[in-house]
C-alpha cells in the first residue's frame, strides 16, 4: 500500500493523525491493527514504533471516545485495548513505550469500560427478553443463527402465557402484519445478538489486561 512505502516515522504520523482525528469508530479500529501490524514487524529494527508517544497516541484515542458510544466505537475500543495488551507484554521489562508507569492509569480507564460493558450487556439481554421470536423448548431462538441466549425455562412459559393473554384481548393482526412484524423483530434480535457478541469479545480483552497488570 502507498502507506507502506513511506518513511516510518512519517508513516506514524499518518497514523497519528487518522486515528485522532476520523470520526468513524471501525475506520480508527483498522487504522490501529495496521499500525499494531507495523509495530510487531518493525519492533526490532525501527525504534519510531517504540516509543512514549505511541502509548500517549493510544490513551489519547481512548479519551476521544464516549461511552455512551461504545457500541457503536466497539471496533476502535478493541483495537486500542488489543494493542495495550501488545505493549503490556512486549515492553513491560524495558519499558520504551512508558506502558510501565502508566499501568495505573490504564488499569483505571479499563475497569470503568469494563463497567460499562456489563451494563450494556444486561440492558441488551433485557431487549432479547422484550422481543416475540419463536423460541423452542431449551429457551433457543429458532430462527437466528446467531449464538443463543437461553433464559430460564419457566421464564420461557411465563412469556408464552402472557402473550397468549394479549393475543386475546387485543384485535388480531393480518397475515401480512404479522409478517412485517415478526420480520423487524428478527431483524432486531439479530442486531441485539451481533452487539452482545461484540461487546464480550470486549469483555475478554478487558479481562486481560486488568489480569495482566495485577500479576
């Protein structure tokens, strides 16, 4: 690519610069795991990739994110986490990148996005719960193929029994409105289910590094 034929350091600050300054959450993602890629392959031989102003460059990524937009960011939340994972590992002893001395501070930031995942992850479980899919016997979606949640299976037949109340009182819907229906709510639990997978890949990835900073 036309970024690989450039000198490194100004590479870097290509880097730099797209990564704090794009809008976009998956733009920053990739743009981390190809300078993350470069540094792995560079670590040894170029010493513009090791350095304090890589591990700034990543706490300043994190700051310019908003939690209340972690789902949508998740691409560049895990890719910053991914890459202080690499330099936790790689650079502890020398400790060339300054990721020693900052490790309070990262451990800090990465509790509170851990907090705020699991937080997500109820809310959404709680929409799963909302939604009338067909789910079978186990507390299985039938029709997604997605990863399943199972609820309780009591909990399974207080939902049927209650949707068997509202289906009384309330007027029936045509065949054709109980497809858009059933149709968008599918639509809707897939999405769920993607963010929920997303999210406990981000879950795992924060768990490694706060094990990895308290050993």
């Amino acid at each position: 690519s036309i970024l690989d034929s450039l000198e490194a350091n100004f590479r870097f600050q290509m880097y730099e610069g797209i990564i704090l300054y794009c809008k976009s959450g998956k733009a920053k993602g990739i743009v981390l795991d190809k300078l993350r890629s470069d540094t792995v392959k560079l670590w040894n031989e170029n010493g513009v990739f090791r350095r304090p102003q890589l591990t700034k460059l990543l706490f300043d990524t994190l700051d310019n994110l908003k939690l209340e937009d972690l789902v949508v960011d998740i691409d560049a939340y895990c890719s910053c986490l991914i890459f202080f994972r690499f330099l936790l590992v790689r650079d502890s002893k020398n400790n060339e990148t300054g990721i020693a001395a900052q490790r309070a501070k990262l451990y800090g930031i990465t509790d509170v996005i851990r907090v705020s995942v699991n937080k997500l992850v109820f809310d959404l479980e709680q929409q799963i719960k909302q939604l009338d899919v067909d789910i079978d016997d186990e507390g299985n979606c039938t029709d997604s193929p997605f990863v399943q949640l199972r609820p309780p299976r009591q909990e399974v037949q207080s939902i049927i029994a209650e949707s068997a109340k509202l289906a009384i009182i309330n007027k029936p819907f045509s065949k054709q409105e109980k497809h858009q229906q059933d149709s968008q709510e599918m639509k809707q639990y897939e999405t769920i289910q993607k963010d929920l997978l997303n999210l406990h890949l981000l879950n795992d990835i924060c768990s490694q590094i706060l094990d990895h900073i308290q050993e």
